[in-house]
C-alpha cells in the first residue's frame, strides 16, 4: 500500500517557521531596518542596497524549456537550488515573483513552489501577501480616474481624445466579462461614454514600472512617461501631463520595497513584483534582485515561461536597464514536457517513451544554442518526477553532454536541498567560471532590426511580416522618439514561433507582428505576435471551488 503523498500546503502548514528577524539575521539585516508585517514576513529598505556588494556576488537566473501548460517547475528548481547552495557552504537568497490572484483562483495555482521546495508563508504568499498588487492596482486606476474626469470636466482640460485613450483599469482576477466593456453611461454627470476594459494587474504597466524603477525618485519618473493617449490636434498626452506621478507614486511608497520571508529549510527569500512573461517583461523587481545580491553570496532567481520569452527578456531588458551580469542561467526541463513535444497528448505525459523524449529533445537543444548566445553555458536541471524512467533521464544527459553542457537530476520536490546539491555543484562550477556574457542585439538598431534578430536567433524563424496595423504603429513609435528602446516580444509561450501549435523545434516559419504597443514609463516596445490576453477567464471548475476556511483560520485547497 502506497504512502499518501502530502499536499503542497500540508507541507507548508506544517513547517517549522522562524520569526522573521532570524532570517533577517542571516543576512546581516538589524531588526530596526526590517518594516514588520506580522511575525513571519517584512519590507526591506531600498538603502539596504550595495551596488559595490553585488558586484563581487553572482547571479544565477533558472529558465526553462517551452513549458506545458501546468509549468515545469522553475519557481521550484529556484528554491530548491538555493537550499542546496546553502547545504554545500554558500550564502544563497532566492529572489522570486509575487503570485497573481487570478491563476490561484483558477487553474495553474500559486507560485510559491511545490513539495518540499516552497517559500513560506505560504497562505501569505499566494493571497494578498504585503499588499503589493493592490497598491500597483489603485496606482493604475488613479490614473484612469484622472483620465475619465479630465475628460469630462469643460475646464481644466487636455483636450484628450477619448477615442485614442490608451490606458486601462485593471483588476487582479481573472473575469473575462470585464475585456471590453462601455464607461460613462447614465447621463453627462456620470462621464463620457467610451468603450474600455480591464487588464489583469499583472498586465498592467504600472507593474512593469515598478519592476524597472531604481528608486522613488526614477519610479516618479517613470510613472510621469506612462502614454496617455492624444488630443484633438493630434498632440501626446503622458500622465506627468495630469500631474498624476506624485500621488501614483505615494501609493507605491511600500510596494517599492522588497518583501523578505523565508525558504522552508530556513534560507531568505526575497520576493517582489509580479509581470507575466508573455505580454511583459517577467522577471522580479530591479532593487529586489540587487538587494539580493546586496546581502548574499549567491541570488538564484528566475523568470517567466520559457527561455524564449522570460530569459530573453531578462538577459536584453533587465540586465541592461539594471546594468546586471548573470553568471550562470538554470535550464529546467521535465521529461513530461519533452514527450509533449515529441508528440505525446496531455493524458501521454505520464508514459514513459523513450522514442518521443528522443524527437522532443530538439526543443531543449535549440534553447541551449540560445543561452549560449549570450556567452553562458547552461547548466540543465531535470526536474524529477515519479514517472520518468532511468533511459529517457540517461539520454538527456548524453545529448546534453555532446553540446559540453552538464544535465543534472534535481529532486527538489521530493527532498528539498538534499535533492539539488550535485545541481548546486554544477551551477557553481560554471558561475564561479570566466563570465562572457552579453546581450544578444543593441539597443540602437531599429526596431525592425532588433525584432528581426529575437525572431531568427531566439526563434529560429526565416523572417518577420508585418501588418499594415503593425506598419502604422512603426511609425507612431518612432515618430515619439522610442525606436531606441529594448523590444518586449508579446507572444504564445506555448511554442518557440509565433503559432501556440507548432511544438518541438519549428523550423522553416515567419512569424507576424500583428500591432504593435509600447511602454513609454517602462522603457520598451511591445511587438504583438498573435493574439494576446490581457484578462483571462475562470476555467468550468476554478481552483475556488476547492478551497475554504474554518473557524481556527486554517486554510484547505490552496494549491
């Protein structure tokens, strides 16, 4: 008779958990800089960071192949490399992504890892935490307040165009009835009717704003670039135009700080920020990374969906904007996902079949060429799960090894840091090695360039096509003067192309830019490839249903 095996948040809940300050401790942090929330979780100040530390300090970002639509593990693979780092005698701190409300109360979960890999609070963690995303969210709908009601008001206006208004209110939930809705309506005093919508918060620029602000002083700056929308005579309207970035930002004054809480072996976690991969840049904060590597030896972090999308934006946007180096990047790969790609259907994933991780590997093998691109040699993380059999994981690391790249078994979930040290050995290895890394395009190309390099490098396509929306928007942008920004590709994390269908390694495709949108506050353009959402739905049966509360405040269901 087989064991039970525990829930996510049974093994949470009953973890021993340390107060705060003790965590605080291990990094050197006093008591009287840590902002308290509760006993198990804290703000940290942004002076708290050493720009001359995190020189001498590494950074290793975990990434992944093109995942399946349930992940493959990389918020797990994060920490549970950063308990095994610790295990083997170094000062690792995992810097992670707050979790979105909407995929905990619908399909895909938490993000606070699995097993015995998770951070904890994990409760916390996953259901409002320190309030981060409800500030974002009351930041963003300030300024589409402000919007409506200079619209509306007959003096002390910008003449703004309601037809061209831009910005959306956003919510973080998942409700589909929201996309596209019609404001204003019961008459001239309840405002202007126009068509709008809602975003999910993560989606909203604010979020990206926060993520790429150094401080209070450049997140007001940025705030103050948001795009607006035009006027009547065609002129652009930014959000410094309403005066609307002081008081954006003094609802951000607390989101701007870091939250620190803990791994469940005890080891600091820093978590912050929260932008999807697909639509944006997805990655954790700049000061929550840099405060990472402020006050430990090592910073394991990850970013969103696959290499193609949450790497490559790491490694062009971020580390440039942040001025980081990362010194080894984490390649996770499931073998589940592998026999995806080699043709297997959803309820195959669990068979083993050597012949489809055979035919499936190409899609690992193209984003090892990738990572190496940027002068990094990936170290692959074979995320270990119960159904994966002794030949497919022996042909992983054959291959891996015939591209002079170490493929190491981690069994994080199952055991926590004692399942990771030989993939802490291998990351070490390569990150205390010589450092080559660089971005793969500069900045000062065209736009057209830029695109054209991600989309054959990264991709693997032949070409880039552009629709006559696209064309217009192409002009827009540069006729704003933002050509010299980093491209944000907006596109399906499901396949390295442009078409959510094509597994594997497609080769042989174009792919298309639909439109084109950008981030004047963040700093990027956002070339559009395919359909994107912005608000998902609830599935038939949302993770809701399954979850509850009892009279002691002990939660169930929460995955």
């Amino acid at each position: 008779m087989t064991k039970e095996v525990p829930s996510d948040l049974e093994i949470a809940q009953t973890a021993k958990i340390k107060h705060i300050n003790e965590i605080a401790a291990k990094l050197g942090i006093a008591i009287d800089d840590l902002e308290h929330y509760g006993k198990y979780k804290a703000k940290l100040p942004l002076n708290l960071i050493d720009e001359d530390k995190i020189k001498k300090h590494k950074l290793v970002l975990v990434t992944a192949i093109s995942p399946t639509p349930a992940g493959e593990g990389k918020t797990t693979t994060s920490i549970g490399l950063t308990e095994g780092l610790n295990i083997i005698g170094k000062k690792a701190t995992v810097v992670l992504r707050e979790p979105s409300l909407g995929p905990v109360f619908g399909i895909k979960g938490g993000a606070a890892g699995g097993g015995y890999s998770q951070v904890i609070p994990m409760e916390d963690i996953n259901l409002h935490f320190t309030g981060d995303f409800s500030a974002i969210e009351k930041a963003n709908n300030l300024l589409a307040a402000l919007i409506d009601n200079n619209i509306q008001n007959k003096t002390n206006n910008l003449h703004i165009d309601a037809r061209t208004v831009v910005w959306k209110r956003v919510m973080d939930m998942n409700d589909r009835a929201l996309r596209n809705i019609v404001i204003g309506l019961g008459g001239t005093t309840n405002g202007t009717p126009r068509q709008d919508g809602f975003n999910i918060t993560p989606a909203s620029e604010v979020m990206a704003i926060l993520c790429m602000s150094k401080n209070i002083e450049d997140l007001k700056t940025k705030l103050g670039n948001i795009f607006v929308g035009y006027t009547f005579e065609g002129k652009p309207i930014f959000a410094r135009d309403l005066k609307a970035e002081g008081a954006m930002a003094i609802l951000l004054k607390d989101a701007i700080k870091p939250n620190l809480v803990q791994t469940l072996e005890g080891n600091p976690a820093i978590i912050h920020g929260g932008p999807f991969a697909n639509i944006a840049q997805g990655t954790n904060t700049i000061v929550a990374t840099k405060m990472g590597l402020s006050l430990s030896d090592y910073v394991v972090t990850e970013a969103g969906f696959g290499a193609d999308l949450g790497a490559e934006k790491f490694m062009n946007i971020k580390c440039g904007y942040a001025g980081l180096k990362p010194n080894a990047v984490v390649l996770v790969a499931t073998i589940r996902a592998l026999r995806h790609h080699g043709g297997a259907k959803k309820e195959e994933y669990n068979i083993p079949s050597l012949e489809r991780v055979k035919k499936g590997f190409e899609n690992l093998e193209k984003h090892i060429e990738n990572i190496l691109k940027f002068g990094i040699k990936p170290v692959v993380a074979i995320n270990s799960f119960i159904s994966d059999s002794t030949e497919e994981v022996d042909f992983i690391k054959t291959e891996c090894a015939k591209h002079g790249v170490d493929a190491v078994l981690s069994e994080c979930w199952a055991k926590g840091g004692k399942g990771t040290t030989d993939l802490a050995k291998a990351v070490v290895k390569v990150a205390e090695g010589e450092n080559n890394f660089k971005p793969l395009y500069d900045w000062n190309l065209s736009i057209e360039e830029k695109i054209k390099i991600i989309a054959t490098e990264i991709y693997g396509a032949t070409d880039v096509e552009y629709s006559a929306k696209a064309r217009s928007g192409l002009k827009t942008i540069k006729a704003l003067g933002y050509d010299k920004l980093p491209i944000c590709m907006a596109k399906t994390q499901k396949s390295l192309s442009d078409n959510e269908t094509k597994i594997g390694r497609p080769r042989n495709f174009n792919v298309t830019v639909r439109e084109f949108e950008f981030a004047a506050g963040a700093g990027f353009v956002i070339p559009i490839l395919g359909e994107m959402m912005r608000m998902p739905g609830l599935p038939v049966h949302p993770a809701s249903e399954g979850m509850d509360i009892d009279a002691n405040g002990k939660i169930t269901g929460l995955s």
